[in-house]
C-alpha cells in the first residue's frame, strides 16, 4: 500500500524500497502506522492507512504529531474508511497529550481538503511551508 501511495503522488514504482522504508521506520520507532483492514487470517485486505511522525511546537512548548502520509486504496474509497484513519490519528494525540495535529495536502487536493475541515482541520493563513532539497 505505501508504494500505492507513493505512486499516487507521482513517485515510481518501488515495491522493494517501500517495504524497507516502512519496516525501518517502525523498527526504530521513528513513526506510528495506523492500518485499515478487512477480512480475517489469509484474507485479510489492506484498505488504507495513516501514518504519524513526532514533532515539537517550540511556540507551545509541546509535543505534536506529523500526519505525514494518509492513503486509502483505490477500491475502498468512499467508504468512510480515510474519516476512521483520521480519527484514529486523532485518538492517538489526544491519548499522547499531543498539543496538534499537523497535515499538508496539495493545493488542488479539493476532495482531501473538504474531509479535513469536515474533521475541524483548520487551514494556516498566517504561516507559507518552504522546502529545501538537500538531496
């Protein structure tokens, strides 16, 4: 699902890559992953999923969360299945004392954009995301 998700932002196909960036991130416990799963044993089915990076806010002098990257499959869309992930990161930073949860979503992401202020999500005017590639 996460080379699914990568591809979806453009990014090419990396099955092998995928897998071992997840698997280091939660070997070093440098994220949480929340699944959405349907079926049981072998026929369990991968239906989305949300994963969360800890950050800081200096200004609040708290811990927050990340919401890095939220992915539901092609197939399972519409189902509510991206609002339960979304509510489940929320959980989490409740559960963690977390001051904030923080997202960025493409500007022409007009469906994501809806759901998030549906969820109480509020848009930054005061702040511009810069990026530096350093690589």
């Amino acid at each position: 699902m996460f080379d699914q998700y990568r591809q979806f932002y453009g990014k090419p196909h990396d099955a092998a890559g995928a897998r071992q960036f997840i698997s280091a991130r939660l070997e070093r416990g440098d994220s949480i992953l929340f699944l959405a799963i349907e079926g049981t044993g072998s026929r369990e089915t991968g239906l989305g999923f949300v994963q969360l990076y800890p950050i800081f806010s200096s200004l609040q002098m708290k811990a927050a969360w990340l919401l890095n990257d939220l992915f539901v499959v092609p197939e399972a869309r519409r189902r509510g299945i991206a609002r339960a992930l979304l509510d489940r990161a929320r959980r989490h930073a409740l559960e963690s004392r977390a001051c904030e949860l923080v997202l960025s979503t493409g500007v022409d992401n007009k469906p994501a954009q809806a759901l998030y202020e549906s969820l109480g999500y509020q848009r930054d005017t005061g702040f511009y995301v810069y990026v530096l590639p350093v690589s």
